[in-house]
C-alpha cells in the first residue's frame, strides 16, 4: 500500500478524517474531522496562534464567512479567481485542464502558470485523454471557470453575495475600524483563522484541494516607507529556497541560505517576506513537518495572484509530489486601495512627519459662472478634472488654455477660467495607503502533511507497530491511562488518575480493552506521546508506569508528581531527566 493509500486507511479508521456526507453517497470536495483529527486540528491551530498572534503582539478577529457582491467586486475575486477547465465533448465530463497536464507531461510542474492557449495545445501535442471516458480532449476548448460560491443574502435575488474565497477579505474590509483599535499607528497585524471556500472543479489528493477548508492568516500593515521587519531576530536562521531563477534553469534546485544571506543576495526581494519565511521555519519544525520535505518555492511571474508584488509558497513533499500549505505575499496597497475606492470609505492612515513641512501645491478654483453655461451638465466634471490634472502636472497650465478627457471626450477652458494657483502650505503630516505583507496557511494540508510525515512503521518486541511521530503539544491525546487488569481496584485507581489528569489540563484517554501490549499499540497508531500503567504496586506505593511512545522506555513515577512530570515531559524532557 502506497504511503498516501496507508494514510487515508488510518484516518478514516481512527477518526482523523474522512468524505462527508457518505450515507448520501458523498460530497466530493468536503471532508469531516473526526475526533482525533478535530483534536489535532485545534492544537495546529493554537501553535500557529502562539506564533504569529502572541510572540507577534498582533490581534485577531473572526469574520462573517459569507459577504456582499461589492466586496469581491473590489477585490478582483469576480474577474480574476479563475482555473482553466476542459469539457470531454463525448461524455461531457468536466476537468481541470492544468491538473491533466502536470500529470501528463513530464517537464511541467504548475501548468497554472500557463495562460488557457498553451494549456490546450500541450493537451492536442500530448494527445491527452478524458479521464473518465478515454477520448481525446485534443482541439476541445480550454476555458476559464470561476471558483466562487455564490449565494443571495435575504429572500428574492436583490442582494448576492459570495461565500469567501479567503479569510484575508473579512480583515481588509473592516480596516477603517481596526485602525483604531491600533490607534492609529503603523505597524499592526490582524489575524483570522476560519473557513473558506473554492467550488474546485476536481477536489482531489484527499485534503489537498478541497472545496470547504480552514485557513489562518495573517494581514500585517505596514508603512513601506518607514517600517522595517525585525529582520535580525531571523538573520541567521537557514531557509530552503527554490527560486523563480533556479525553476528556470536546467541544471536550478534547492539552494538553502540564511535569511540574511537570501536578501543579501537578492535572492529574496522583500525584506518583510524574507522576515516571515524565516518566522514560519520555528512553526513548521514545531508541529511536526518533515523539514527534509519541505521547501519554499517562489512564485513564476505567470502565477502570482492579482494582489501579489511577489509571492513564496511554503511546500510539503507528499507522495512523491510538492503540495503548496502557505503562501507568502507581498500585497502591496492593493487591497486598501480598492476597497477606499470601490466603498468611499477612509482605507488611509495619517503619517505625521517629525517636522512640519512647508510645501507647494497647486490648486484651482474654477469659475462656475463660466463652466456652467459653457459645458452644462458637464460642469462639474470639468471642474474635478481640472482640480485633479493641477495636482499631477502644474505645468499643463502654463499656456492660455488647459484641455482635460473626461470619457474620451476632450473639453478646453481658459486657464484664466480655472482660477489655477500654486500656494505655499506648512502641513503636519499626510495620509498613507498602509501595505500589507501576508502569509496564509492552509490548515487542512499542514494537518495532512504533518500525518504523513510522522507516519512510520517498526518493530517492538518482535511484533510490527504502525505509529504517528507527533510532537507531544500536537498530538490529540496528551497520555492514555491502563490498569493492569481490571479487577482488584485496579480499574477504579486509574479512572480516578484519568480524571485527576484531566482537571490538571491534560487531553486524557483511558483504555481497559485487551491486553498493555495491544493498548499501547493502538496509542501509538494515533499519535498519544505518553501511557501510564496502573498496576498491583501502584495499590501499595502509589506510583505508576510511565511509558515512552518513541523510545518505549519506561519509567516508575510517583503519582502526586504524574501532572508535572507530564508537563516536564511534553516540554521536551526526556524519562530519563525526571
């Protein structure tokens, strides 16, 4: 069985996850969490929050997942979050047409960054097949699909609205209220982690492409004039980079630098990015990635989102592919921008300069007396068009007269008219359109990359035992409590150190079902780091066995000390320091 094929028997057998809705014959695209899975999910998540929330100083909101139309209007949602589909013209199937190249052609690794022309010519130049039905798919149509899920807010079908694509959407929309909440001064974060969700033409590779998942993200405001990362709390730390230049070249791979070295070397163009993929290593080797299949990978210029001045993918080898789980982004003012143009709101922040600064500025004070009988309904656009050529080009003025284009039509009026004058102001400050730098992670795949990873195989006591090689902090259940048998006490004793463990804050299973051997295999197919033991000489000295998930080690442990010494353990120590 292939390791993916192995993962998938284990989640579903053990509760980590499995397709939803299956009485009803399934939902493709939608996954439910199950009991160990739910449990390790919220733990990924609390050690996300720990690291880019707390240690950051940032804050966090939680949105509406559904929005307003005008919402993804401003965000370029509505035009440009699109995949490439092909239609088998014999029985009508419907697939994603980059995905049938990367899989067929050998040389192409993300066909996304193809446009729809080149996708369907490597699709009749590889005499690429109908997955469903074999026929060709040469000649037929690559077009492209939005992915939004759209939907109508109250009865009737006056007021759409989409469910959100990104969480990112529910933070930049509330802007001109989280501003105050950081009084107003740069740099600030704000994070979300919630659901999102993409109508995927082929959900596929179990929760690598979905159509419902959880992302956490984090939105940081910055004054890219004035505000620099903290780049030296990540300066030395190594970064595994796959760079748009070494895609490129025939003989490019994995070059690994430090932080400071990648932006040193250009390598890295954003300081801020750089900042972040360094941040995120610490998270990625806490919550149990694979390190050595794990790489950061910067976005072709033909892939980048419409928002990204430039992008880095944080990816997991899984099954012998690379699977994006983060992506890095430098956005640019982009969104605030549209957002303050598209709603009239204030999407600014003042920048108050350290001394007043006298400056020019040309202004104008048209004569409406003129304007008006001279261009009639018309005037008052003239007027805004004047007002806004005098503060981009002064000298367009110069002459007797001044021409400005207003809908392809040009209007001419006497300089004279347009009461142009250029005055001395002393201002205190101006308004900024902060930028914003973002990594987003996608929850789903971390918790499926962190599975496949820790799952192994070896062999104890002469018998093979399928494991997880969770870090403790992740794993769904913190430490399995057995009696020895369940009779002479020995069942009462442990339930009642089962629920001590749980009032001290641990996540606490309890196990009377076979013989320990059994028990401790089926603990470690899940993950539980720690098993304690009950048996006839904890009755006499109240001590009980602790037990080791990776080593097997054993050790004896009072049972008034168990709570710390789990804490200890959990920490990182080892049996052999308590």
């Amino acid at each position: 069985m292939s390791e993916l094929a192995d993962l998938a028997e284990l989640a579903k057998r053990r509760g980590f996850f499995f397709p939803s809705n299956e009485a009803y014959g399934g939902t493709a695209g939608f996954y439910t969490y199950g009991p160990e899975g739910a449990a390790l999910k919220r733990n990924l998540e609390d050690a996300w929050r720990d690291i880019f929330v707390r240690e950051e100083g940032h804050m966090e909101v939680s949105a509406p997942t559904v929005m307003p139309e005008a919402v993804f209007e401003a965000s370029g949602h509505l035009d440009g979050f699109d995949d490439m589909i092909v239609e088998c013209a014999e029985c009508g199937a419907t697939h994603r047409a980059d995905h049938l190249v990367e899989d067929a052609v050998e040389d192409v690794e993300d066909a996304e960054a193809y446009d729809p022309e080149e996708v369907g010519e490597l699709i009749a130049t590889h005499h690429i097949e109908c997955p469903s039905c074999g026929a060709s798919l040469a000649g037929e149509e690559v077009d492209e699909f939005n992915l939004m899920f759209g939907t109508n807010i109250g009865p009737g079908s006056s007021s759409p609205g989409y469910l959100r694509p990104e969480t990112a959407q529910g933070i930049f929309v509330e802007f001109p209220r989280l501003k105050e909440y950081a009084r107003n001064q740069l740099p600030f974060g704000v994070a979300q982690v919630g659901t999102a969700y993409r109508n995927e033409i082929s959900p596929r590779r179990a929760l690598v492409r979905v159509r419902e998942f959880t992302q956490a993200e984090l939105e940081h405001f910055i004054d890219p004039e004035n505000d620099e990362p903290p780049l030296d709390r990540v300066a030395d730390v190594e970064v595994p980079l796959y760079s748009a230049e070494a895609q490129h070249a025939d003989d490019g791979g994995l070059e690994t630098y430090t932080v400071r070295e990648a932006v040193d070397e250009g390598v890295i163009g954003s300081e801020w990015v750089a900042y972040y993929l360094g941040r995120a290593m610490a998270f990625y080797e806490r919550v149990g990635v694979d390190m050595d299949r794990f790489r950061y990978r910067q976005h072709l210029s033909g892939e980048r989102a419409h928002y990204a001045a430039d992008c880095w993918d944080a990816e997991t080898e899984l099954g012998g592919n690379w699977v994006e789980v983060t992506g890095f982004a430098y956005r640019s003012d982009y969104d605030l921008s549209k957002h303050g143009e598209y709603s009239g709101d204030d999407f600014t922040l003042f920048r108050q300069y350290d001394e007043p600064k006298t400056v020019e500025r040309a202004t104008v004070d048209p004569d409406m007396s003129y304007l008006g009988p001279e261009f009639g309904g018309d005037a008052g656009d003239v007027a805004d068009a004047l007002e806004s050529l005098a503060g981009r080009d002064r000298s367009a003025f110069d002459g007797d007269e001044v021409t400005v284009e207003i809908d392809g039509e040009e209007y001419t009026v006497p300089v004279e008219k347009t009461g142009f004058a250029v005055e001395e102001q002393t201002e205190a400050g101006e308004h900024i359109t902060p930028h914003v730098v973002e990594p987003s992670f996608g929850v789903g795949r971390l918790v499926y990359s962190v599975l496949v990873h820790s799952h192994g195989a070896d062999e104890v006591d002469g018998e093979e035992r399928a494991f997880l090689d969770l870090p403790a902090e992740l794993a769904p259940t913190t430490v399995a409590v057995f009696p020895l048998m369940t009779k002479d006490g020995l069942d009462d004793r442990a339930g009642e150190i089962a629920r001590e463990l749980r009032q001290a804050g641990f996540e606490v299973a309890y196990d009377d079902s076979g013989n320990i051997g059994r028990r401790y295999r089926r603990q470690d197919e899940v993950g539980t780091p720690y098993c304690v033991t009950v048996d006839y000489e904890s009755l006499e000295e109240d001590t009980v066995t602790v037990r080791e998930r990776d080593s097997t080690d054993q050790a004896r442990v009072a049972v008034d000390d168990l709570p710390e010494a789990l804490r200890r353990l959990v920490g990182g120590e080892t049996l052999a320091d308590l």
